[in-house]
C-alpha cells in the first residue's frame, strides 16, 4: 500500500493481542461458514480481515487447520448456548425454543455446518470430530437436565442420542433439499418426532415412563395439539 | 519356516487371481470388523491369509487403504443384502427380520463398525465416505420400496433419513454400553421408533399420511401390539 491506513480503518487500528485473536477468529468464521474448510485459506482470512498474512500466521502458526478449529471451538460454544432455556413452562415448548435458535445457527453456517457433519474434508482430526462430540454430549445433557434424569440407562440414552442424530441428519437433509419444509414446520415436526421417540421408548423402558409421567409429558397427540 | 508346507494347506494352494483376491479380502474382513483399521497393516493380512507379504502388495498395491476400501465395499453389499426382505406381510415385521439381519451384521463386524462411523479414522477418506453413504441410500430406498412410495417428497425423506440414522446412532450406542438391551428388545424398539415417526410425520405430511394408510400400517400401537 503506498498510502498509510486512516487510523479509523478498524483493521489497522493497534489491537490487544486477545482482541486481534477475535479480530480473526470473526474473519474465519465468515469464511468457514460460508465455504467448505478445503476452499478457504490463510490468505483468504487475512484478506477478509484486512491484515497481512504473516500476521495470520502469527496468531495461528498452524494455519489454517488451527484457525478451523479455533472456529469450531467457538461455534460449539455458539451452539451450547442455543440449547440453554429455563427449566418451566411445557416440555415441548421448551424443545421448540431450543429448536428456533439451533434452526436459525443452521441457517446462518450452512456451507460449514454441512461440510463438518458430511465428514471425510482434510480438516477434519480427531480434534475436530471431539468438538463436534462434545455439542451432542451437551444437548443430551440439555435434554436429559431438562427430564429430570440423572443416570439415563441404555433405552433412554439411546432414545436422547437417536433423536440429536435425527436432528443432525434432518437438517443436512433440509438444507439439502432447498430448505423445504419452512423453519416453522421442520421445528414443529422435530418437536412431534422427540415426543413420538420417547413415547414409544416409554412403553419399553420404566425409566423413560416415569420420568415423562414426572415431567407430565402431554404425549405426541397433546404435543401436536398444545402447538396447534 | 523349515519344512515346506503341506500340499492340503489352503493357504498354499496354487489359486486362480480371482480366488487369492478373495481370500485376502476375507483375511482383512476378519481383521478390519476386529481392528479399528489404523491397528491393522498388510502385514497382518498376509499373516492371517498365511502368504507372504509382497504377495499381498501383489494383489492391493495401495497397501492398507485399498484393502481397507475392498473390505468396505463387501461389507456395504453384504449389508445392502440384510435389507432386502420379500414385500408381503405387515410392515413392522418386514423391517424386524432386515433389523435382525443387520444387528447380527453389527455384532459380528463391531469394532470395524465403530471406527468407521466414529470418523476421523485415518483410513477414512471421500471413497469410503461414498461407499457409508451408498448403504445408507441402498435402506432408505428399500424402505420406500416397501412404503411403495416413488418419488418422496422433503418430510418422508427425512422422517426415513433420520430413522436411518438414528439406527446407526443406536447400534453405536449399542456396542458402547455393554449390548444391553438384548438385541431382540433392541430390534423391537427401532421398530416401534420407525412406526412413531413415521405416525408423527403422516400428522404433518400428506404423503406420508396416505402411504401409510395404502400399505395398512397399523402405527406404532398397533405395531406394539402385533410383536406382543
């Protein structure tokens, strides 16, 4: 450049080491969200942040897989605090709220959320595979606090697991399709599949019975009505 | 070895191209369902095939990763034959028989099972992606085979995606929690949850409504009732 940046341009004003860390990781996440990792560089980031690529590299020596994971990281984070909603009011309200906020994080990392989930892209580790872990741990941990259950057993545990798996696939499938059904349907529908697991779980498991009992879990056929 | 082999071994029989192809995939078959693959090498398989080493780098010059991907690609048709299951009788008991094949295919390939859906395997690449997916696809179509549905539409799509993966999901579970329940009260449940979510979709989705109806299913009630 053969002027000097205006001390206004955000990207050049001298920044904490912490907040030019941010400064990056929000670049990142621009490109990671809207690009499949493969297709996004250091170089890329340096440019969406406006700053030189030594400078990138200074912060994140380990280019762009570690810039990914950073990332990743924060959007798990992001994620966790999606699934967060007071413990009153009914269970399938509860779900739909959680249900908006994760819809709408989908909507918003399309690219990236469908290339981590499809597996098989160079960035993925076995890093990268805990993070993603560790968000499903966290909703059934969601799910779970909010039944009431503290030792799910195996029936349970599974019918929890199946259906954050059924969520995943749903919205890999959603995106896929054009985003058909609307966000409003594919929640509503997604709220009926968790009551229609568990309640087909509870006729199998004394566990999963009683703590919907506990919790007065109107059932599909309420779900659907209370919704309606 | 000091004395030559007998003529009765088999591994030292003189085989067709063909046969000694095959008989090194079986050898690695049998390592790789034991063996998360990064535990495995060609060295094993051509001590477990009781041939030389650069007869296996013969026949799978790619080493490890082709007979990796060879394994895989017998395993998805041995799989894709576990679903296919004569279009008569009610529908819950069809897929019971196809899960009854499947869950047996599990137990029986469980480490190898694991590794590979986990993710973040070494061996795992876009081909082997492919080649999970491709199975995944082949039990989505068989059940709409039998749903005789033809072209469906975004919510039976994911409502048969979603049930798909939460079988994985519940098979991996499965394994991780010491096989319990047993595999017919296991069996019985992903029957029931099938039955659920199909019944919760057919409340939002016509077409699901009316392929249900055609084919006579009793719902996951009646489902319940008719393996009581």
């Amino acid at each position: 450049m053969s002027t000097p940046p205006a001390p206004a341009d955000p990207a050049y004003r001298r920044l904490s080491a912490d907040a030019r860390r941010e400064q990056l990781i929000r670049a990142a996440q621009g490109l990671f969200a809207h690009h499949a990792p493969e297709d996004v560089s250091p170089e890329d980031v340096a440019r969406a942040a406006g700053v030189s690529r030594p400078l990138v590299y200074r912060y994140f020596p380990g280019g762009k897989q570690q810039l990914y994971e950073a990332v990743l990281l924060d959007a798990a984070e992001e994620l966790e605090g999606c699934f967060t909603e007071p413990r009153h009011g009914p269970l399938p309200e509860r779900l739909a709220r959680a249900l908006d906020r994760y819809l709408a994080f989908v909507e918003d990392h399309a690219e990236g959320f469908t290339a981590l989930l499809r597996g098989g892209g160079v960035a993925e580790t076995s890093r990268t595979g805990a993070i993603v872990d560790r968000v499903r741990r966290a909703a059934a941990d969601q799910i779970m606090a909010h039944m009431a259950v503290e030792r799910p057993g195996p029936l349970l545990l599974m019918a929890v697991r199946t259906w954050i798996s059924a969520v995943e696939a749903a919205s890999l499938t959603w995106l896929d399709e054009g985003r058909r059904p609307g966000r409003a349907e594919l929640r509503d529908w997604l709220v009926d599949h968790c009551s229609a697991v568990l309640a087909a779980t509870a006729r199998h498991d004394p566990q999963t019975a009683a703590a919907l009992a506990a919790v007065g879990s109107p059932g599909p056929e309420g779900a659907r009505r209370g919704e309606a």
